[in-house]
C-alpha cells in the first residue's frame, strides 16, 4: 500500500520519518505504519547502537542511514542531527508527534520502568536499566534537554512550504485515527 492523496496528501509517499520527542511512541507508530502499508520500517535504534549499550560510530551511521535513505521505500522512527540531511533530501512526508511533555514524559517513563521490571531487551538486546533511568546520561535526562528542540523543529518543518509534506500530531488519538484511515 502506498500513501496517498485520499487523506489530503499531495502525492503517493513511499519514504516516511516519524518525528518526535523521546517517549511519545515513534517506534511505535512507525512499526504501525509499516504494517499498514507494507513500507519496510528500519529501527533507528538498532541502527545507532550496539550490544552493551555501545554506539555505533558515527560515520557507521551515517553510512547505514545513507544505505536505507537510498532506498525507494522506507519508514524511519527518529533522525538523529549528524545524519538528519541524509533523511531529509528523501522524506517525502514526515509525521510529526508534537505531544504536551508530560505525556511524552509519563509515556516514556512508563514504558522504561516496564522494560525494567520484567526485563524486557529494547534494540540489539540492551536492556533499560534503573542507572540508564535515572543517572548522568539518563533517558529522562535527554527528554528534558531534547524537548525545546524538538518541538522547535517539528514547526519549522511544518512552516516550510519547500520542505517535506508534515503532517503534525498533538493527540495519540489523531494519529491513531490517521493509521486507521490508512
């Protein structure tokens, strides 16, 4: 299935980047998408790091999201700033979750104290850990840092009538209506 222009999108769309803050569910939605319309959805997350929490170099990744981006289908779950232009000279359409910080926040904690609690592995089997939630360079930590930011550029795409298509999201029920209509 290809997007198209029956739900007010310009053209077919085949290569897609669901945007957001950390905890508003990117992966979850993208991985949605994938299944809806049959568009290979590639896991930023298991692009970016390796086992034992280690991160792929950053010239690795780019290669890597160089690869996928080359590609005439593709769902993408976040682009991380050193490789962003790779993603961006081939979106065709970017989804936009623009959710209020405490229920990115409450989302996100959530799900790291369940992936805690019953030891659920997350990308390239690393597991969440109470240090990883709560320490120096803590998930919640980045939430805080990356919030502004990336709010800010979601209405700068948004704004741009050269950029991608933008679709932006303020509720997890309007994007959940939107992959039903799919």
């Amino acid at each position: 299935m290809i997007i198209g222009d029956d739900l007010g999108i310009e053209a077919p769309v085949r290569r897609v980047l669901v945007f957001g803050v950390t905890g508003t569910g990117k992966s979850t939605l993208a991985a949605q998408l994938s299944e809806r319309t049959d568009l290979p959805w590639h896991a930023v997350d298991d692009l970016t790091w390796q086992p034992d929490w280690v991160p792929v170099p950053a010239e690795e990744q780019r290669r890597m999201i160089r690869e996928v981006c080359a590609g005439d289908a593709w769902v993408l779950d976040h682009a991380y700033g050193r490789w962003l232009d790779v993603v961006l000279e081939r979106v065709q359409l970017i989804v936009a979750l623009d959710y209020p910080r405490l229920l990115s926040l409450g989302r996100l904690l959530r799900r790291c104290v369940i992936n805690i609690v019953a030891r659920r592995p997350t990308c390239n089997g690393n597991f969440e850990t109470w240090r990883k939630l709560v320490g120096h360079d803590s998930i919640v930590r980045w939430h805080f840092q990356s919030f502004a930011g990336k709010r800010a550029q979601i209405r700068r795409w948004a704004a741009d009538p050269d950029g991608p298509q933008v679709i932006v999201f303020r509720r997890p029920a309007d994007a959940e209506r939107w992959l039903r209509e799919l």
